[in-house]
C-alpha cells in the first residue's frame, strides 16, 4: 500500500518532500528526478530553490520529464520543454545536458516514444518519480484507458484535460489534441514514485487512485502495483479518503528511521 501523508499546506508537503531529494542528491549528487510539470508541483521546486541557495547541489542530477505537448512551435513557453527549463533546470541549477524531455516535435514524431525509451533505459531509470494526478485520474497523460504495461507513446488527450489545462493557454483551441508521454508502465519502473495532490478538486481522483479498484479506468490506480509509493497531500486532496484516521495513525507513529 502507499504511504499517505497528508499535511496541512502545499508547503509544508513540497517541504517534506524536499528534504527528501536534497538527501537524495547529498548521497547521490548523480541522483535522477522524474519531473512532472502543471501546478501542483511547483512548490516543491520553489522549496528545492531554497535548498539549492542553502548549499544543496544538483549540477551532477538528472532529470527525465513525464510528457510533452505534440506539435508546439519550438520554444513556445507552455512546452513542457520550455516548463521544465524555467521551473526545474533553471531554479534548481541543474545542467541542461542531463535534462530530458519527450520530443514532441512532429517530425519524426513516430519514433519519439521509442527514442524516449530508449534514453532512460540506457542511462538507467529514474530514482525518485514526482507525480501529478489529473482530475480524470491520469498520470502523466495517461487518459482513463491507458495500458498499466503502456511505455513512452503519442496519446490523444481528452476533453477535460485539455479544459483543465487551458488556463496556461489563451484559449482552448490553442491546447494541443495530442502528447508523448511516458506510459504507465514506464512510470512503474521508477524505483520511488511521489504523488502530490493539493486542493479539492484532486480529492475524488486521489480516493480512486489510492483506495478503489486497480484499473485501467483510473490510471492513477496503477500505484497500487509498486512497492514503494509515497502520496503526499493537504487535507483538502484527502478529503474522500476512506481510511484517512488510520493514515494519519500510522503517520503520527511512525518510526524516525523510515523517511519516506
Ligand atoms: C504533467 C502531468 C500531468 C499533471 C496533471 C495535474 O507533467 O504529467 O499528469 O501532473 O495533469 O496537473 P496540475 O498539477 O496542473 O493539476
């Protein structure tokens, strides 16, 4: 089962979960970060900034991004490549020769999950995954459907994804139709997955997600087949959480030794 922490602000779990990867990169400098982007995220990397400018040290991290928009203008500023830059590279001080993203460039676009793949296999996965989870339950953007053995492919988003992520665009025509995203399976093979959720609105995904059946309805269900999964969320995401008294139990008496 995941562990479910929940916290009282988005701060206080970007911050938990940011001392975790500045230890990460203490013991490991080559550390390497599975980064997702869209809001929920961005505390922790504006908690991660702060670490940098205490004397945390990333420049020898990676970072593997979730997804990618297919068909945007090269450096159009909501490409994830062009997101990851200024939100992860640029704040954490990472070097951009080991930052990747999915190449949603349309030519050659048949091939770009396969080369995807093929990259974070040869340079050897992803230690800490950092998560996202859409109000259709999808991680990265595996829309209901999605395959848990899925690997890096172009998918189709669904309407209510592209509704929800409008508000980084001018308009909904503007959001692409199609994405390369890491598949489910791709996802299961980071060796720590951490699921964040703030807000009320994640909190019928994040019961789904945590508590109901394992199924390719909910993508997000796919956690529930890792063995080391950690949820960290504000009261508001946990809110239809069935068996939230005994998460925040284990929570309170959980021994020092066990990070997360
Ligand atoms: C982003 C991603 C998505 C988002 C999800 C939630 O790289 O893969 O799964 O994590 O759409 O988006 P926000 O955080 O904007 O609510």
């Amino acid at each position: 089962m995941a562990e479910v922490i929940v916290l009282d602000t988005k701060e206080a779990g970007a911050s938990l979960v940011a001392d975790h990867i500045a230890g990460l990169a203490r013991t490991n400098p080559a550390v390497t970060l599975g980064v997702a982007t869209g809001s929920t995220p961005l505390p922790v990397y504006a908690a991660l900034e702060e670490r940098a400018a205490n004397g945390a040290d990333f420049t020898q991290a990676a970072a593997f991004a979730l997804d990618e928009y297919v068909g945007l203008p090269d450096g159009h500023p909501e490409s994830y490549a062009a997101v990851v830059n200024r939100e992860v590279t640029q704040r954490l001080g990472l070097d951009t020769a080991r930052v990747h993203v999915p190449d949603g460039t349309l030519s050659g676009i048949e091939t770009a999950g396969e080369r995807y793949e093929r990259a974070l296999t040869e340079h050897g996965g992803v230690d800490l995954q950092l998560l996202g989870i859409g109000t259709t339950g999808h991680l990265g953007f595996n829309e209901p459907g999605s395959s848990f053995a899925s690997l890096t492919r172009v998918k189709t988003l669904t309407e209510r994804t592209r509704q929800d992520n409008a508000r980084f665009f001018d308009s909904l025509d503007q959001v692409p139709m199609h994405c390369v995203t890491q598949g489910l399976g791709t996802i299961l093979r980071a060796r720590h997955l951490v699921l964040l959720a703030f807000g009320e609105g994640k909190a019928g995904a994040i019961a789904q997600a945590v508590e109901g059946p394992v199924t390719a309805s909910m993508p997000g269900s796919a956690i529930q087949l890792h063995p080391h999964v950690t949820v960290v969320l504000d009261p508001a995401a946990a809110s239809a959480l069935q068996h939230r008294d005994y998460y925040r139990w284990a929570q309170d008496n959980k021994p020092a030794w066990q990070g997360i």
